[in-house]
C-alpha cells in the first residue's frame, strides 16, 4: 500500500489522501495543525450520541501533505480496535462511514 492509502482496521476500504489536497481544506474539514506541523483529526464515532462515544477515529497527514494514516482507538487512544468485529456496532460503522464521506466531499480523500 501506498505512504498516500490508508485502511482501518478491519475495513474493506482502502482510502487515500487527495493529491490536490490543500491545507486549507484540512482545517475546514476538522483538522488541527500539531506543532510539528502535521495535522490530526480525532472524531468521536457513536451512532446517538459524541458525548457517549466509544471509538474515535483519527485521521493523520503529515507537513508535506504525502502520507495519511488512519485508525480507529478506544477512549484512550491507546488501543488500535477493530470495531467491525464487534457486535451491536452498526450504528457506529453508519457514523464511521457518514464521516469518510464527509471527507470525500471535502475533498480531503479519494476511493
């Protein structure tokens, strides 16, 4: 795969970071800019409530705007979780998948 794919754990898709991508588009879509100059989303992902979540999705671009990494974590951030194993998620994947496609349209990923 290449530094550009990235997949979750778990998932069939494999996503990839936008070519034309444009910093500008990252902070509109929700990224933060990190001191070292990267960007790193973290999204709740709960199917009713952000405030009950129980994953979270982060979403990582480097400064030169060439490498994604993506993940989907506990509350911690520590634990790396494949949530499409687990049973009673669908409305979390349904979250999940909405917020790719926001992504998409945002221009900030590609299929």
């Amino acid at each position: 795969m290449d530094k550009r794919q990235a997949q979750v754990q778990g998932d069939q898709e494999v996503y990839e970071l936008n070519p034309e991508v444009k910093k500008y588009s990252l902070l509109d879509a929700g990224f933060q800019e990190t001191n070292k100059g990267s960007f790193r989303l973290e999204h709740p992902i709960n199917g009713s409530s952000p405030y009950e979540a129980r994953y979270y999705l982060r979403a990582t671009v480097n400064k030169d705007l060439d490498n994604l990494k993506l993940a989907i974590t506990d509350k911690s951030g520590l634990h790396n979780i494949n949530m499409f194993k687990i049973k009673d998620t669908d409305k979390e994947v349904s979250d999940y998948r909405y917020l790719m496609n926001f992504l998409k349209e945002k221009n900030v990923l590609v299929k």
